[in-house]
C-alpha cells in the first residue's frame, strides 16, 4: 500500500508536535500501510574544561643515586568538570632508550617513578571525563646516575714521569655507551693527610689537573724524581655532565724513580710508546 504524499506530511506534523522533533529523524520508511520511523539521537557537544591537565614541567630528570625512595611527579593543574570523575591513563609510549619502571594513578593522576634502571621514557598521558573533551599531556622522564671511579689502575713510575692505565668504569651513570672523560688530580706527598676533597682541590690550586678525553692510559710528565704522590681519578660522563662524587673515589699513590735510563724505558714501553727489537746481524 503506498501512501498519499498529503498523509506523509500529516504523519510528519504530528510527530514534530508531540515532540520527536527534537530528535534527528532519519530514515521513514512504509511497509504495509504502516509508517516505521527511525531516528537517532542527536549527540551532545562535548565540552571544554575550564582548565587545562598538565604536571608543573614536560622534562623531569630523577636521580638513581638519591636513596629516598620512589618519586612521584604530580599534576598542576586538572581539569574542572563540575563534579564528574576524572580518569587518566598512559595512551601512548614513544622514543626514549627504555620503558621506566613508572605506574599512574588512574583516579589522582600521579605518576611514581621507581629509579632502579637508568635512561629515559617518553609518555603521554590523557585526562577524561564524561561529557568533556580528552586532554593529554607529554611528559620526558629520565633516570640517571654518576659514573664510577676507573677500574684497575696500574702505574709504572719512571724518574720524572708515570704510565698510568685503567679502565673504563662498569657504571657509566647513563644508558648505552656514552662518551666519557677522565680527569687526574694529583699532589705530591708532603707529609699530610687529605682526603678526596682536599686533594681535588689541592691539585686545582697548584694546577695539577689534566683532562683525558676517552682513552683510558696517559703519561703523567714533569715529575720530580724519587718523589711520592697522591693520585685520584675521576670519570666525567659528558652527556650528563656528571662525575665521579669523593664518596666513591680512592686516593692512589705511587713512587717516582731516581736516575735511571731502564726504568723509563720500562714506563714508555708499558704504555706503547715504545717499540725495540733487535735483530741478528
């Protein structure tokens, strides 16, 4: 049965008048002299929050090495929904050289961060509410610790020199393989006792400091024969800017040679500078 064009616009008044106009008609269809109609209703605009989600920085760098525990990072600023509950999560993880050992609270917001393994994560975190739109925020968080003191030093003091090697520390202080320096402070033993500290500075004032950039041997010169002194090495990370604090650092010592030809023959050679054969004639 089909229907006349003046009753379908009948049907369509009193549908209006009754109030379905308020909703988004969308498909009339007739099937045997009955009229079915369906609709779909109109979806609300999601609104704005009055503020904006975000933690007080998007970068936060947290020490390995400081013992107080689990850090958290707290939003500044949440969003205003007039009551209704907020929800966040981590939607994306992206970049960095590792996942940290990271947990969000979904209720508060708050990330807390356990500094157990070293390197960097990348994060965005969103803020939800029914009825208003989804905001995120991208946050950087690094772990990072101090370098350690060089392994196995070894010297072979010659009459106004030493050969110095060692090497490269296991706990570099950041992930991968990063360049490191090694910078020596050295005094001569004049009857006192220093500490770490005191040598360090003690070198600075009488300029004895050098700075090695990543080999791990140097040849310590202008020594004074048959002559004590006190030696520390510290690694330097330079994409930290970190180094090796007093705490885990040892004063070394060792003995300068008197005259003798042989033995910086020996000092040169235990570095590599020196190459002897000697053939038969």
């Amino acid at each position: 049965m089909i229907i006349k064009k003046e009753r379908f616009l009948r049907i369509i008044r009193v549908l209006f008048l009754i109030g379905i106009g308020t909703s988004t008609l969308s498909i009339i269809q007739c099937r045997q002299g009955t009229v079915v109609i369906i609709k779909s209703e109109e979806k609300t605009p999601l609104l704005e929050s009055a503020s904006t989600f975000s933690y007080t920085k998007r970068e936060f760098v947290i020490d390995q090495d400081d013992r107080s525990g689990v850090k958290e990072i707290i939003p500044e600023s949440r969003l205003e929904t007039n009551g209704k509950d907020i929800t966040y999560e981590i939607i994306k993880v992206a970049g960095g050289t590792f996942k940290p050992s990271i947990t969000l609270n979904p209720t508060t917001g708050i990330i807390r961060v356990a500094p157990s393994v070293i390197g960097t994560g990348v994060y965005t975190v969103c803020a939800k509410a029914e009825g208003y739109k989804t905001q995120t925020t991208k946050l950087v968080v690094t772990v990072q610790g101090v370098p350690g003191e060089p392994l196995a030093l070894g010297f072979v003091p010659s009459q106004d020199f030493v050969s110095i090697r060692w090497s490269a520390p296991q706990q570099v202080g950041s992930y991968g393989a990063p360049s490191l320096e090694y910078h020596i402070y050295y005094v001569k033993d004049e009857g006192q006792e220093l500490t770490v500290e005191e040598l360090v500075e003690d070198a600075k004032t009488h300029s004895q400091v050098k700075k090695i950039v990543t080999q791990t041997n140097f040849l310590l010169q202008g020594l004074d024969p048959s002559t004590h002194y006190f030696i520390v090495i510290k690694t330097y990370n330079v994409e930290t800017a970190r180094e090796t604090p007093s705490s885990k650092l040892v004063v070394h010592e060792f003995q300068t040679e008197g005259s003798s030809f042989m033995g910086a023959m020996g000092a040169l050679g235990a570095l590599g500078y020196l190459g002897l054969g000697w053939g038969h004639g």
